[in-house]
C-alpha cells in the first residue's frame, strides 16, 4: 500500500455503501432581493393611487363621448301639419342624440350638444337642438363658454358615477323650466340594481312657439289665420345604475297641442307613450354591469389584492436580502 493511500481521507458513505457527495448550499442570487422589494414597492404605490388618483377620475363624466337613443310608439296619434289632418295609431319615433366634447382650458367641464328628432310616418314632427356646457363632476350646467346658461345649477340627462340624490331639478329644454327629478323607486334589471327617476312636467307653453296656423284647423268657424302657439306636457322615466352613472333605459309620456292666443281653441299635436328600443337597453345594461366591475376594481378588491401582495413581496425581497449578506459575509 502506497504512502498516499494511507494518508487519503475515507468518503463518507450511505447505507448502500455508495459514497455520498458533499452538500452544496446555493447562495440567492445577489439582486434578487433587490428585483423582490421594488417589485413589492410598486404594488403598494399601485394599490395607494387606485382610490386616491385613478379612482376620482372615473367618477367624473367622460370627457367625450356620443349616446344615441331611440323611443318608439307604434300607436301614437299626431297631427300632419302638411294636411292639417289627425293621423292614429301610426308609429312614431324619436331619436335623441348627444355627443359631449372637452372645453378648452377647464378640464371640469364638458360642452354637451343635443338632438332631438321626432318623425312619424309622413315626416318630421319635430325637431329641437340645444348645447349646455356641464361641469363633469356633477352633472349640472353652468353658465360657461358663450351657451345661454339657461337651467344654470339644474341636472341634464348625464348622471356621473355615484349620484344618490333623492330629488333635483332636472332641466327641460323646450319650456326652459326645471321641474324636480325624483327617485320613484329602485329595481332588478337582471341582477343589476338601477334606480328609477320620474319628472312630470304639467302643462306648460313652449316660449317661441308661437305660429300663424289655419284657423279651421282649431275648430273655428272663420277662414284665414290664427296665431297659436304649442303646449307640452310630459311624464319622463330614467332608469340608473348609481354606481355607474349609467342610463340603461328610458321613456316619456308625451302630449302637445296648439292652443289659440286668443281662445280657448285647441287642437291635439302629438298623443305618444315613447319606449327605448329593447336592443339599446340590453346593450345599455351590458355597458353599466361593465363599468361597475372596472369601479370595484379600482375602488375595493384592486386595492386590497396589490396591497397584500405588495407587502408579502417587500417582505419577501428583505429575507432574500438578508440570506445573499450573509452567504457572502
């Protein structure tokens, strides 16, 4: 035997009698910890900014956008101006368009434009076309940028995310009043809960309506002209999600006649019970049930879920730390 197998070291062996390797212990990569604890950090800052920053900004009104409705009657009575004649059960429709643009230099506000389009089978019955500018946070128009400013401090038909109020002036364009908007109530519109607003508006004259109309044509017995002018009245029906600030349905009871300046004379104009098209509510309801998720997000778990990873990772990424000081201490 020689000298240098006398000297060797004997392996360490296992119970087969196989030799067993050393144990090699790896050290944790020296940035990781680092890469773990900014990692960490970002999603504690994340989880501050959702309800301090982001989430402020999706309660306000968009700063653009354009909405469409269609209400139909298919059994309306209305007056054909052309001939003077009274059409029944006949469909009407009404398209109410509104389309919102940014104000220059007031990022709180929105310049708000809108149509209003009533057609029967003949042709137009009416037309109205109106612009507010509407400050974004709580829906109510202000005297701003070179509009009228008429219904100053009322609500439009735009509801910002979170509305709750019970009760509110709720501007009409064509009498330039404001009569109260109410909650009547609140509902199940397949699983989504909305809340129901109703306005009524009595019988009231439409300001620069006044007109020079047949004077046969309200019953009297005479030739030539009268000067009339038209009423409206109208009970309006806004369905809500609160959360959202989404319209996902509408309607409106709606009566006008021309009435003379200088009689009790009147004839009927329009007699409809207008209802949105089902499609735009079904698709009206999918966008609100959408919006309402994206504010839960940002508002309750999106907040809670960076939170308590945030902090498993800044601790995680100091242990790491603390283990790769030590391996090379």
């Amino acid at each position: 035997m020689t000298r240098a197998e006398d000297t060797a070291e004997p392996q360490p062996v296992d119970q087969t009698g196989e030799e067993r390797q050393p144990t090699v212990r790896r050290r944790p990569p020296r940035g990781a910890g680092l890469l773990t604890t900014m990692l960490g950090a970002f999603c504690l800052t994340a989880a501050l900014l959702l309800p301090l920053v982001v989430a402020p900004r999706l309660a306000l009104l968009p700063a653009e956008f354009h909405y469409t409705w269609t209400l139909l009657d298919p059994h309306a009575t209305y007056l054909d101006t052309a001939h003077w004649q009274t059409r029944e059960n006949v469909e009407v429709k009404q398209t109410v368009s509104t389309r919102g643009t940014p104000v220059p230099g007031a990022p709180g506000l929105v310049a708000v434009a809108t149509t209003i389009d009533t057609h029967g089978p003949l042709g137009a019955i009416g037309f109205l076309e109106y612009q507010r500018v509407v400050d974004r946070a709580s829906g109510r128009i202000v005297d701003c940028c070179g509009t009228s400013g008429a219904g100053s401090g009322a609500r439009t038909g735009l509801w910002p995310p979170g509305t709750a109020e019970a009760a509110f002036a709720f501007h009409d364009p064509e009498t330039h009043a404001a009569p109260v908007m109410r909650l009547d109530g609140i509902e199940d519109r397949d699983g989504l809960t909305v809340h129901r607003y109703r306005q009524e508006i009595p019988p009231t004259r439409v300001p620069g309506s006044v007109r020079d109309v047949p004077a046969a044509a309200l019953g009297l017995d005479r030739k030539g002209t009268v000067r009339a002018e038209r009423w409206v009245e109208a009970v309006r029906v806004y369905w809500v999600e609160p959360s959202s600030g989404q319209v996902i349905d509408l309607a409106e009871q709606r009566r006008e006649t021309l009435r003379a300046l200088d009689s009790d004379h009147e004839r009927l104009l329009l007699d409809a019970d207008l209802e949105a098209v089902p499609s735009q509510v079904g698709r009206a309801r999918h966008l609100a049930d959408t919006q309402v998720r994206l504010l839960r997000a940002v508002q309750e778990w999106g907040p809670l879920v960076l939170g308590v990873c945030g902090a498993v990772l800044v601790a995680s990424g100091m242990l790491l730390a603390r283990r790769a000081a030590r391996a090379t201490s």
